[in-house]
C-alpha cells in the first residue's frame, strides 16, 4: 500500500472537525491512486540480522524484555524473565505533559499525560503489537483532553478540536512529531481539512476501522485539501517521512516511520 502529501486548515477556515470516515492503515510507502480507503493492516516483524537482539516491552507492561532475531531474519517473541515478573530493567516513568509547537512555535504549549501503562480505560483496548519496531504497541500514556479548549492550538495552524475531540472519549493520543509535521505541510500547501483526526479503538472500530488503523496511534490523519491538490499533498507527506493513500478528493497521510514520541 503506497502513501504522500499532508497539510491543515486552521485559521483560513473550512477545516472540518473529526468524522467517523473510513481511511486506509499500513507501513511506509509510495503513493497509491485508489477510493478504496480499506487497510490492511500491520505487517509482521520487522528485518533484522542474525543473532542481533532487540529491546521490548514485557507483558507485564511495565519492564523491558529482549527479543532475538531468528532464521527467517525477523524478530521472535517479546522473552522476560517471568510471567508477570519485572525483568529489572523498568520503563522510565511517562512525564506528567506533553508539549507541542503551539501558536508561537515555542514547543511550550503541553497537555496533561496520564501514565496508564497495561492499564488503559474502558473503549481503549489496543490490539497487541505485532511490528518488531514496536510502531503499533499500545500506547502506555494517554493525554487528558477534559479540561483543555477546544480551540487551543497545538500549533499554528492546528486546533485541538481537528486533531482529537470530546465525543470520541476523554483521552487521546497527539504525537507531537505528527503536528509538527502536519504544520509544516500547512506551511508549503496552504489550508487543508482535517477530515478524521484521532480515533481510540472502539470509535475506531464503531467506524469500521481495520484493526491496526493509525489513527488510534495519533499520527494517521484523512485529509482534504483547500489550496492545493492533492498530489501536491502526497508530495508534502512523503517529504516528512510520511505514506500516504490518494483517496480522490482527499488523502491519508500517515507519519508512523517516524518513532512514536516517548510520551506515549
């Protein structure tokens, strides 16, 4: 599956809030021309050397494991020291924010972040991580969106209320390197609608989302374009290290080759 161009509309208007639209999930790509927004999914493990061994994250969702590269050059199961035992290698704890551009570009415009760890809220169960990059690992923190307005700007051009809302649930999952990239886009195309922002996975199931789709993961975003086309777009996504999905008058751009934010 192929993708490329992102961008947001902000303060020229015509972006539209969070939709319950289909849109396409997957690994980093090129660029594909289709109106089938259906996903496929995540992809196995990822490519690895032989013998080289991988950190991750144990079942216990609070320590570190190891993970060994096989013969068929992917990475094995997640190996602990026990079954519900810390490996004594415990996972830092999640800072009590997360920060993004906001208005002025200062990187000091910070949301309330909930540690949940293996512990998530009722609506939020994330399907288990099947990518050795750990790219599609439930999150283990969550940002506390209750009490934020709507209208902040998490950046220049880009409002709370397009990237996640109330209705969809409480919590949310912005990855600060996706707005970055989203403003930049912004920034060379013009005004752009966020047609799907955030989704947790039972609004994302609700919708009829794949299993895996991106927008659970904060980084996947359906797009429509006020300025410019959309081929332009997929150009602007790929540029940010993006994939994206030409869904005709719109596009998926997702920002997942990028490392999910530590936040999170």
């Amino acid at each position: 599956m192929a993708w490329s161009g992102l961008a947001c509309g902000g303060d020229d208007g015509g972006s539209q809030a969070w939709a319950p639209t289909g849109g396409a999930s997957g690994d980093s790509g090129g660029v594909t021309d289709t109106a089938d927004s259906s996903g496929d999914g995540a992809t196995g493990g990822a490519a690895c050397e032989p013998g080289e061994v991988a950190p991750c994250l144990c079942p216990d969702g609070l320590s570190l494991g190891e993970q060994q590269c096989g013969d068929e050059l992917t990475f094995g199961a997640c190996e602990c020291e026990g079954e519900g035992e810390s490996t004594g290698d415990p996972m830092p704890p999640l800072p009590a924010e997360v920060c993004y551009l906001g208005e002025d570009r200062s990187g000091t415009t910070c949301l309330p972040l909930v540690a949940f760890y293996a512990d998530l809220p009722d609506g939020y169960a994330y399907p288990p991580g099947v990518r050795a990059d750990g790219q599609d690992r439930p999150p283990l923190g969550l940002v506390d969106i209750q009490d934020v307005s709507p209208t902040l700007l998490l950046a220049p051009n880009f409002a709370l209320e397009e990237l996640a809302q109330l209705e969809v649930g409480r919590w949310a999952v912005i990855q600060p390197h996706a707005v970055a990239s989203l403003q930049a886009m912004r920034d060379a195309a013009g005004s752009i609608g966020v047609l799907t922002g955030y989704r947790s996975p039972a609004a994302n199931a609700a919708a009829g989302g794949d299993l895996y789709e991106r927008y659970q993961y904060g980084d996947g975003f359906d797009l429509e374009p006020h300025a410019a086309s959309v081929a332009v777009l997929s150009d602007l996504c790929v540029q940010q290290g993006g994939a994206v999905m030409n869904l005709g008058t719109h596009l998926h751009c997702e920002l997942s080759s990028v490392p999910l934010d530590e936040a999170f």
